[in-house]
C-alpha cells in the first residue's frame, strides 16, 4: 500500500448555528481545505463524508454546493467516531491505490435536535445514558485507584484553557477549578463543565498520495498510521472496563502500524466526552500506567507545556463536538500545530502527533468505534 | 490492485417484518452468507453495513449478534445506492490490500417509518416526490419517443412473473397487464403496481482476493469491475434528462474496468424502483439504443428467456426495495444466477451478469449515487 499525506485541512468555528443550513457549514470547511491544500477542485477524486443524523447523500449535498460533482461520494457513520472514519476511508482509498487525492469532510449540527437510536435502545430506555454511563467510571476509577473530583475536573480547567485560545472553539473562556466543580451537577461526580456542550461544527482535510503531495503543498503531513476498529462483545454489567479494551487495541496496532511507541507522541487529541474519558484514554493510550492519569494531569504533563500536550485545541469539552466533525478536527488541529500554524496554543516544534475517537457504545458492547491516526511531519 | 471474489451469499426473503428487530434480519443475512462463503467467522477482517434509516452503529449491533466483534466496521450510507456502496467499500478494502476477507452487509426496514431527509428538502416540500418524479420522465419519454402506457406496465408484468418464482421477493403473484394497467393510479401514467412496494430486507455477501477464494468456494466469483460514482450538476428544470447522465457515466467506466461492451452482459438487476426506470436504464446501460426500450420490453428481449434476461428476481418492483439491503440483493441474485443455483427462474448459461443501483436525488442534482458491478464466473 502506498503512503498518503494531508495536505490541506480546513474548519469553521465550533459554536451554534441555528440559522444556517448544514450544507453551508460543510461547504465552508472544504473551501478552506482545498484552498489550503492547493489542489484545484476538480483534482479531487473521491469524497467521504462523515455525521450521524443530517439525512441522506449529505456528502453530495455539500460538494454541489461547491459545484464538484460527478465523482464517488460515500457516506460513512459511526457514532462518534465518524469523522476519524472518514479520514480513514479516504486514507484506504488512496493508499490502495484506487484514487490519487480525496477529501474527508465531517459534518453535524447538534443544535437540529438528534434522532433518538431506536426503540431497542435499552441502555438509553433503562436511563444509562451518556453521563451516567461515564459517572460509573469515574466513580470507579475514583475507587480504584483514589482519583480525585479535583483530578478530574483539572481536565477541564486545562482544556478550557486551550481552547480560550483557540478562536475555532465554541467556548473561549478559561474556567476555574471551583468554576469546574460548582457547576451544576450532571451525574456524580461530573458536573456541568465536564461534559461536551452541543455544538454545530464542519471540519475538512484533504489527502493525496505522498509522491504527488510536494505538488501541492511545501508541508505534506504524512499519515504513519491509520486504524478504524470496533469493540469487542463484554458483559453488560462490566463498567469501565469495556472502554479499556477498545481504545488499548486500537492505539497498539497503531503504534505497531507506525513503527513508534507511546513515548515517541509529541502531541494528541483525545476524545473528551467527559473529564473523565480524557484520563481513561491517556491509561488506555500508553500515555501513563493504568491508575496514574490523575497524577499526570495534576503534574500537568498534558497542558501546552507539558511533555505531551493533550487536546492543545481545547478538545471536546471547550472546542465542542459535532459528531460527525469531530475526528476530522482533530487532524485539522494536529496539522496546524505540526505546521507550527496553531497560534496562541502552539506547541513547541512537535514532529508526531495522535488523533483518537471512539464511540457508539451500543448494549454488551464496550464501544462502537474506536479511530487513531498517528501524523508525522 | 488486486482481483477480489464474492465467496459466498447470504439473504433473507423479502417482506414485512413489522414484529421483528433490524439487527435481527441483518444477522440472518450475515448467517446464510457466511454458510455459503465457507469461511469461519474469525477470519472475517472488515465489515461494511449499508442502511439509511436505522440509527447509530448498525454494523456493530447486527455483528455483536453473530458474536463478531472486534473487527473494523464501517457503516455507510447512500440512500438507494447504499447497498451497492457497501459493497464497493468492501471490495476496495480488500483490493487495495488492507484486508483479504470482509463483508458487506446491507438491512433496511422500511415498514419502521421513514425519517424525512430535512426541512431543506425543497423537492419534497414542494411535492416534488419520486413518484411525481418519475412520472414526469416517463410523460417525457411517451412524448419523446412515442413509448405506450402497455409497453410501461410490460416492466412491472415481467417482473412480477420473475418474483412469482423467486421465494425471496416480496410479492410472489404474476400480474396480468390489465392488472398492472387497471390499478390504482398514483402518478400519471405510473399504476400502483408500477411503483416498487414498502418493504423490510437483509442481504449480505463476503468477498476475499482471488488468490485465496478457490480455498473457501469451488464457484468463486469474480468481481470484474466495482464502480460508485455521484451525478454531475444539473439545472432542476431538467426532467429525465438528469438520470440519464449518471447511469450512463457510471456504465461506461464499468464496461471498461471490466474489459466489456453492453452486448457482454447476460443478466443483470436494475434499479426498477419505477417501471419507467427500468426502460431508461435499458438505454443508459447500453441495452439498446436512446428511445428503443419500449420495444425491448415489448419483444420480450429481456424476459427470462430473452437475449439478456433483467431483474430475474422480481427486481424492485416484485422483490422489493429495502433500501440499504437492495445493491446486495442485486448481487445475490447475479452469483445465484451465475452459480446455477437460480431454481425456477433460473437463466440458461450465464457468464457475465450486471449489477446497477441510483438514488438520491437531491435538488440541482441529478442523482445523489449510482453503483454499478460487473460479476463474472
């Protein structure tokens, strides 16, 4: 399989977007990608468009905005993982030689109101919704391994503070540690400002193989390593644990993928649902040992100026998540601070970055997808 | 890239199944097809799961059924021609060398509801509606080239007497030309029975690279060209004219992927959601020339004994049209058919069969996707 490069990404401002067609918020975003990548609109091949509840041929729908037709779109879903999907698709259809450049565009306006799963959605019938899925976590973690309220809300506070510099993200201001913790109570122990808020946002990149990309842009960032997967079958009654599984199996076969180590990722963006999720994944990711995440946030280990910047974009939390549009705007945010284009946040001179998505946690499974990308300039 | 096999297929008999679970129908498909294929469910490396309709993680929720976990699964959507993409998607992980074993899943249940596509769909609001739609290019074709209200209805006879042999299509009963000519009008000159019917479905199909198929299946298939592109723009006030455009497209570059003129194909399953349909694929797919399709029909040229026999399953009209499943079904019935495993509506000798799937029209485009794939024994 051959190798394959962003060369171009592209985002609008997280936030919300009653008033606007959800076309235009994609149209937006792949304006900026292409003009960014350098590729004239009609060398673009192959489009995947990710996002979980706009309707049908959204993808074509936003590229006829753009006046490029006439080309393979396809419509990928997977939950939260939607948008790292998307990426990886276009990845596949360029590494296996198929096509030669492709654009991966994500989408979501979460303020249109969801569509509820289904009616066999036990879990969320039965009121083990999302916060009080990952409250049971948090509360467990907390009784394993003496993780504190404090600890947790310190992800927070580090990722409202990223994203206060961040003018793509949908909140701007820092937060306090008593700001974190007397916000109004969610699910014990995580309160309001440890949960994502609903947030519209469009996020786009576009790939070419790596033998073309100095064609196209002076920067290419290579993609080392590119990996959708899903959960493996666990019992219902194991809380936190099902988590574990997916994201540790995804992140090894991605760093086995990229011939690096946890301790080679200079930066990373993590899917923060919630405060808790952030600590999680930097176990599951190899960041730390399993029980350690709240020493490594306390030590600020993964604030800008840390060893290993985590969610330098503000992450979920402060930037927001727009399902679809999430995984694609955390390539958008690891291009730009590989680049040394992230402004205000920037992190000094990273050369290897990871992206990391997972979601669509559906009955006796853990999760529904999990999605890592490992970049390198 | 490398030659890729259908091994085995799998579907369940079309219908209603208000009282039963969509997961449940897609894992009955995965079951049948995975028997066929002769493959051990661990060996299956990626799933792709068509559906438009059926809310979050659907691949996941029918594989966590069969106990298949832990693998990539990618859900995708394009509205008629999501099945089609399904499939694409998993021949091209495996031709592009990701993997070597995957399946494409396709389950709609369409009696559960229709989810309206969005408040900005204009077509819709302004009663533009498929019915109303293909009405307006049958009108045009009668008034172009002269095609008759008789040779229209021909479609749905034919195809009717196809499904009245097949024991996986919706409706089993063959209608008499009256029949079709005298039922209740829905859209000038479009009869009730010329419109495909609301129906639940699950077809699945598991493919692997030729070099490894003859070790799983002695009847590998082979997939000689797997084409899904979208529609270029056009002005909205142009009637049939827009279909026209991808369809044709879309064949042209499958006949030349596949090394083959249209006069090559012995079989094929079409996109009949109309009977209208069915005629202007005949003449985008090369099957005659632009106007002659009434007389096609008319001279029994593509009946089950007739020079290229279509929709030997009851096609959309008899088998039913759920609508991520159908692009799959269409393959099932073509490796059937190539297989001699057809029964009663078996065609004699087939070597190359066709199969082609359109839909989602949006305003401004012609089409939202069209798939097209080449099989040869």
């Amino acid at each position: 399989m051959r190798e394959v490069c962003v060369i171009g990404v592209g985002m609008i401002p997280f936030g919300r977007y009653s008033e606007t067609w959800v076309e235009e918020l994609g149209r937006k975003a792949c304006e900026v990608a292409i003009l960014d990548s350098g590729v004239r609109r009609e060398e673009i091949q192959v489009a995947y468009c990710s996002h979980s509840f706009q309707g049908r041929v959204m993808g074509q729908r936003i590229l006829k905005d753009l006046g490029l037709t006439g080309i393979p779109v396809i419509n990928v879903e997977n939950a939260c993982a939607g948008g790292g999907t998307s990426f990886h698709q276009t990845w596949m259809a360029i590494a296996g030689g198929c096509y030669n450049v492709g654009i991966a565009i994500g989408v979501e306006k979460m303020t249109k109101g969801l569509i509820p799963s289904n009616i066999e959605d036990l879990d969320g019938l039965m009121g083990r919704t999302y916060p009080g899925r990952f409250a049971m976590m948090a509360q467990r973690h907390m009784y394993e391994y003496g993780t504190t309220k404090e600890q947790l809300a310190l992800v927070s506070v580090k990722n409202h503070r990223n994203g206060s510099l961040n003018p793509y993200a949908h909140y701007q201001e820092p937060l306090s540690l008593e700001g974190v913790l007397n916000s109004r109570m969610v699910a014990e122990p995580l309160t309001l400002y440890q949960c994502c808020p609903v947030t519209d946002g469009a996020a786009a990149a576009v790939l070419c193989s790596k033998d073309i990309a100095k064609k196209y842009h002076d920067q290419p960032i290579e993609i080392a390593a590119s990996i959708v997967t899903s959960g493996m079958y666990q019992s219902i009654s194991k809380g936190f644990s099902s988590e574990t599984e997916l994201s540790k199996r995804a992140a090894e076969k991605a760093y086995e993928s990229a011939g690096v180590d946890p301790e080679d990722i200079d930066i990373a963006e993590l899917h923060d649902c919630f405060s808790i999720a952030e600590l999680l994944h930097y176990e599951e990711l190899g960041f730390c040992r399993f029980g350690e995440s709240g020493k490594l946030i306390e030590e600020g280990t993964t604030c800008l100026d840390g060893r290993i910047p985590v969610n330098p974009s503000g992450g979920l939390l402060a930037k927001g998540h727009p399902m679809g549009a999430t995984g694609i705007a955390q390539v958008v945010e690891i291009v730009w601070q590989l680049r040394g284009q992230a402004g205000k946040r920037q992190v000094e001179n990273p050369k290897v970055g990871l992206t990391h998505c997972v979601g669509g946690a559906t009955p006796g499974i853990g999760q529904g997808a999990c999605s890592i990308h490992i970049l390198k300039k």
